[in-house]
C-alpha cells in the first residue's frame, strides 16, 4: 500500500497520545497506585489534558502525582496506538523523512528515543527532538519545514495554523473543537495524506 504520492516529504510527530496512548496508560496506573475503579469511560469524558480529577486530586496533588510516576508511565508498557508503528515504517519505506518532536523533559530524551526503536518505531537519531516546551514545537517545525505534523494538543496546533505545514490532529476528548483533519484511528492517515 502506497501511503502518499511519489515525492519525498517531511513528516513530523509529536508522540505523548499521538502515536502512543499515554494518558490512559497513566489512568490505568493512577487506579492501580490509588486502588480506584474507575471505568474507561470516565477517562474518555475528561476534557482536558490532566487526568487526576476523576481520582479527587486537587491540581497539585496530580502535578505531584503525574511527576512521582514518570518512570512508570514513561518507561513500562504504554502501547503504541494501533496502525501507529506500522503506518510510519511504511513512510519511512518509501522513503520519506520522519521526526519525532515531544516535549518530554530533556532529561528522559534519550530514554524516550530508545523506548520508541523497542517499540518499533523508525527512528534516526538526528531526527528526534526533545526538550522543548509546547509553545516551542513550532520554532523546530519552522526549522525542518515540515510537509505535514501531528499532533494532539489544540495548545500547540493553535500555534502553527498560520505556517505552510499541513496539521493532522490525533483525536481525543480534547480537542473536539479543532477543525482540522483528524485522526480517530492511524488507518485513517492514508486516506487523509492522499486527500491532500
């Protein structure tokens, strides 16, 4: 299957709940350290980034509680959405340039980047960018002059919708105002990708 048409293009990631399914990763490990049952589909009514309030954390209480998990929610069994990994060797098959650009902390970027190649992800190291804030996402696909980037966070895609990048957002609960292409499942990327 021919992902995109014949010439090469740059295409950017952001990871954290685009290519891997890391907030409800973390609400499956905030039931457990918390002994709380709460269903999926509390988790897919939060509207909002943060995910402590279903669990009665006040916002401070989940800053404190999201950073003293990192490592876990980081670094043990997040998964991968499904037809991520696959999608991008498929692009990185044909040819095209792919970049990871994440805002995790500097000091988990290269654990990051090495926890990603395990999971199967095609990954250059030069072309893996971490460390930054998300309002800075944008000085790094200006850099690159990307041909399209995805991302979940309307914070970070606000900032770019004046570039000539193309923006694909990953669906979720919030970010429903965007009206951009949207990726509710990766078999959907093709089909957005030859649209454009």
């Amino acid at each position: 299957m021919n992902l995109t048409r014949d010439e090469k293009m740059k295409f950017g990631f952001d990871i954290d709940d685009t290519l891997i399914n890391l907030r409800e990763h973390a609400f499956s490990l905030y039931k457990q350290k918390l002994n709380k049952d709460l269903s999926l589909d509390v988790f897919h009514a939060i509207k909002k980034v943060e995910i402590h309030e279903p669990f009665g954390l006040t916002e401070d209480q989940g800053k404190e509680m999201w950073n003293s998990s990192l490592e876990e929610i980081y670094f043990t069994t997040c998964p991968p959405f499904t037809g991520a990994v696959e999608t991008l060797q498929e692009l990185y098959n044909q040819g095209h340039e792919i970049y990871y650009i994440t805002a995790r902390p500097k000091e988990h970027g290269e654990r990051t980047k090495d926890w990603m190649k395990q999971q199967g992800f095609p990954i250059q190291d030069e072309r893996f960018f971490y460390g930054m804030k998300d309002d800075e996402k944008i000085n790094i696909i200006q850099q690159l002059k990307l041909d399209y980037y995805v991302d979940d966070k309307p914070a970070v895609l606000n900032t770019l919708t004046g570039e000539p990048v193309k923006l694909i957002v990953k669906d979720q609960s919030y970010n429903q105002d965007l009206d951009m292409d949207r990726i509710v499942t990766w078999t959907d990327f093709p089909e957005i990708i030859q649209g454009n």
